[in-house]
C-alpha cells in the first residue's frame, strides 16, 4: 500500500527532474552558506539512528547555487544513510571543506554497502538496488537521479563508491565562480 505522502514526493521529484531538464526550472543561485543548509538540514535527523557526526565543518563557506535544490540533495543522500544504517551503525559522518577551486562535501555511511555492480547505474531514472520496495527501504529510484541532476545544474559533480570496510561515501564536488 502506497501512503499519499510518498505519491506526493516521487511527483515533485518527477516534475523537479523535468524542470531541470527542459530548462524551465532555471537555477535561483545566490551565495549561501552551505554549512548552514547544511546543519539545517541535518538537524532533522539528528535524533534519528545512528545519529549524525559533523566532521571537519568551516564555520561559514559561501557558495553560489540555488538554496533549495541543494537542500533536495542532502535530504535525498540523508534519507539514503539513515535507510540503509543499521541500529548497530556508527553514525553517519558529514564533513565539508574548501580545497582550492572546490568544495568537497561527504557524506559517510556504516551501513551495508552497495554491489559494485550497481553502482554505474545509481543515478539513473527508477533504477534501485534493492528491488523488492519495501517498506523500510522505500523509494522509487528518483532521489539520486534528481541530485545528480541539480549537481549537473550546478556545474557540480556527486560521486558515490563503497567504502573499505562498510558502507558507502557519497562525494558532492562544487567547483567556486
């Protein structure tokens, strides 16, 4: 059974993608404090488990991007940590920091991991790794279609690859004006 808030989300990120692609959703880019979009964003999930752990965060980074879509992708990659994190996960690792020409932002997981296999086809359209869709890991396959499509927007790169032991690393790459 599909509860409505969930129709609602795989619509908005259908239409987002859409947007994106045809040039109608031109970007609304702004310098912001990406530290701050990003805390706020993650202090939706702090009380969840595993919890969260900042690592390595500047005070204030000012980027210029649209505030709102990013804040679409580190929710996506969040809701993606938080559903693959176990209750015997450490918590999920945010670091942010300026090196030259870019700004690196990680987002580090305890959980599972991904098959190599089915990494080159992530950030595509409906694609999904766990294709039972149930109802603890959710989804349509949209949500990190959508984000590579607002890095792209952004002149950006995400990266995602396994980590050494377990679980995943996922790696945003903004490039500075």
């Amino acid at each position: 059974q599909i509860d409505l808030e969930t129709i609602e989300v795989m619509i908005s990120e259908i239409l987002e993608t859409e947007r994106l692609k045809e040039g109608y959703g031109k970007l609304a880019l702004e310098n912001h404090d990406i530290v701050r979009i990003m805390k706020d964003v993650g202090n939706e999930y702090e009380n969840k488990t595993p919890g969260i752990r900042w690592v390595s965060l500047p005070e204030k980074l000012l980027l210029n991007m649209d505030a709102e879509r990013i804040r679409i992708v580190f929710k996506n990659l969040l809701d993606n940590a938080f559903k693959y994190s176990g209750a015997d996960s450490n918590p999920v690792e945010i670091s942010i920091r300026a090196d030259n020409d870019v700004t690196i932002v990680k987002i580090i997981d305890d959980g599972p991991g991904i098959p190599e296999e089915d990494i080159p086809q992530l950030f595509e359209p409906f694609y999904r790794v766990d294709r039972s869709r149930s109802k603890k890991t959710g989804g349509y396959g949209l949500g990190l279609s959508l984000s590579k499509k607002i890095m792209d927007a952004h002149g950006g790169k995400i990266e995602i690859s396994n980590n050494e032991d377990r679980g995943v690393t996922v790696t945003m790459i903004f490039k500075k004006d």
